[in-house]
C-alpha cells in the first residue's frame, strides 16, 4: 500500500477492465453464450472487495486472460522467472512470425493452424537432435492476435525470443517452408538482434490481444481518445485464444525451486474493508467514503471509455 503509484495504476487498470468486460458481458447475453458470461462476470468481480491490513492488500483474483489487472500480475511473475534465463543467453534473437490475415470465419482454424504448425517446427528438429542430426530450438513464445478494422481481418502471429541468430534464421525459413507463399509473405517475418533483454522480455509478454486500436493502421494517432474499443473483434479474439497457451518455453526446462507453502487463509485481527466504485474511480472505504487511491481517470480516457467502443464492427 505504500506504494502510490502501483495503487492507482491498478486503479486504472480495474476501471478499463470493467468498462470492457461490462460490454463483453452484453454480447454473450445477445450470443446466449452462458459459459463465456460466467467469466466474463467473474472478471469483473475481480479485486471489487480488498481488505487492508498492516499496510497490505488482499483481494481475490479471477486469473482470466482478458482481466488486466490478473494479466499484469501473470506478466510480473513470468519476468521474475525468465528474465534470468535470459540473460544467460549470449546472442539472443527477437523474431515475429505471422500468417496472411484471415478474415473472421477463418481466425480460429488459423489461429490453431499457427500454434499447431510451430509446434511441428520444434518438434521436428528435437528429433533431430535425439539423433544427433542438428541442434533443438531453444526459446520462448507468446501468442497474439490483433484486428484489422479497415480490411475487417485478424492477424495472429507468434512472438519469439530464441538463444542465437543461427535459430532464429532456421524457425523463419521452416516457417516459410510450411506456410507456403499461398498463406505467409516472406517479408512480413522479421528477427532482430535483442539489444535490451529486459525490455524485449516485457515486450514478449505485453498482450494476448491489444484492447485499444487504431482506427486506421496506417496512421498513428495523436492521443490515446483517437483509438477505439472494438467489443465484437476483441470476443472474436478471446473465442479463437481458448485452449491456447498465451506464453511458453521450448527446448528447455525451467530450474527446479522448492515449493512454498501458501496459506488459503489468514485471521486479520484489525482491517479495513474496500470496495470499488466505477463512478468514483476508486475503491472506497466501507466505514468512512474514503479512497484508497485518489485516482482520476483523464478526459481522453474517460472520452474514449464512454464514446469510443464499437460493439458492431468484427
């Protein structure tokens, strides 16, 4: 709690969620889509209540991929995880690999074809090092998908960091290879040398599927109110991600670390007791109206909160 910062930040990031996931939840209700409705609620009960005690927080966490509060939690503990590994990897290398963009009928065939076919890539050649015939591809990956509002189409591609250049060059090619030029365009796969580990890690495990889009690619808008929330593109998304890992290794293990033991739960003699208001922007203290945070959402976001989702365009 002593961090400020940290506090309305997640402030922030329970405000978009809720505001999404209220839009989310009125498309499941129109599809009579009852399971993805129960997630879409659970979400948005997220962090509603905390307890404060002895400067700490404790809440219960929904853990869905589409939560940004969950999501930031799950993005810190893979850093702290990996980044350590990283930086053991002399040459790493950053590389995208992506498919033709597939308009909406086609995204959950070809985002399953996408995860399938790298699958075989790694699979492949850690065979061939079973054999002795080659050396197995070392990396991580993360799985994205973003949306096309102009040509109404959905780009799912892979991220990769990869421990050399020589990797790196071998996973386009074998990509290449399988895709066909029919399916993939060898220009728009890219590697380049990881300069700032860190950041390329952070990079790696930003989104599944970014919220805010631009309404035309080909210009960068000046503000963050010149973006939109498309509702429909975003459900399309979430619907073509499931049973797909978001982020993963290959072609090593992660260091075994004793198992810490957690408790379910605890007996607080003295707390505070915090609800979150979407009016107030806040969570609010259930005895005396005060904020824990003095959070206050800027004009450009509440404008593009309240005016800029699309729930028609998919």
């Amino acid at each position: 709690m002593s961090d400020i910062q940290a506090l309305r930040g997640r402030a922030k990031r329970k405000l978009i969620t809720n505001k999404v996931v209220l839009a989310l939840i009125d498309l499941a209700n129109k599809k009579g889509d009852q399971i993805r409705l129960g997630s879409f609620w659970n979400t948005y009960h997220c962090q509603n209540k905390l307890i404060s005690s002895e400067d700490r927080l404790y809440g219960v966490y929904c853990k869905n991929r589409f939560c940004t509060l969950c999501c930031s939690i799950r993005k810190a503990e893979i850093i702290n995880t990996y980044l350590p590994i990283l930086r053991k990897w002399e040459d790493p290398y950053f590389v995208t690999l992506t498919v033709k963009s597939p308009p909406l009928k086609h995204l959950t065939k070809m985002m399953a074809k996408v995860v399938e076919g790298f699958g075989q890539i790694i699979e492949k050649h850690k065979k061939r090092s079973q054999r002795n015939k080659g050396n197995k591809l070392v990396g991580i990956k993360s799985l994205e998908c973003n949306f096309n509002p102009i040509k109404r189409t959905y780009n799912p591609h892979l991220h990769l960091i990869v421990q050399n250049e020589e990797m790196a060059k071998l996973i386009i090619e074998e990509w290449l290879i399988k895709w066909t030029p029919r399916f993939s365009n060898a220009k728009a796969q890219h590697m380049r040398k990881v300069e700032n580990k860190e950041r390329d890690l952070i990079e790696i495990v930003k989104y599944g599927s970014k919220i805010f889009t631009d309404p035309d690619i080909k210009y960068k808008p000046k503000s963050i109110k010149d973006h939109k929330v498309y509702i429909s593109a975003l459900y399309n998304i979430y619907c073509a991600m499931e049973n797909h890992r978001i982020f993963d290794r290959f072609g090593f293990n992660l260091p075994k670390t004793e198992k810490s033991i957690i408790e379910n739960s605890i007996t607080l003699d003295e707390y505070q007791e915090w609800v979150f208001d979407d009016k107030a922007t806040d969570w609010k203290n259930t005895d005396n109206e005060l904020s824990l945070t003095q959070y206050h959402m800027p004009p450009n976001l509440i404008e593009l909160l309240n005016y800029n989702m699309d729930i028609v365009l998919e």
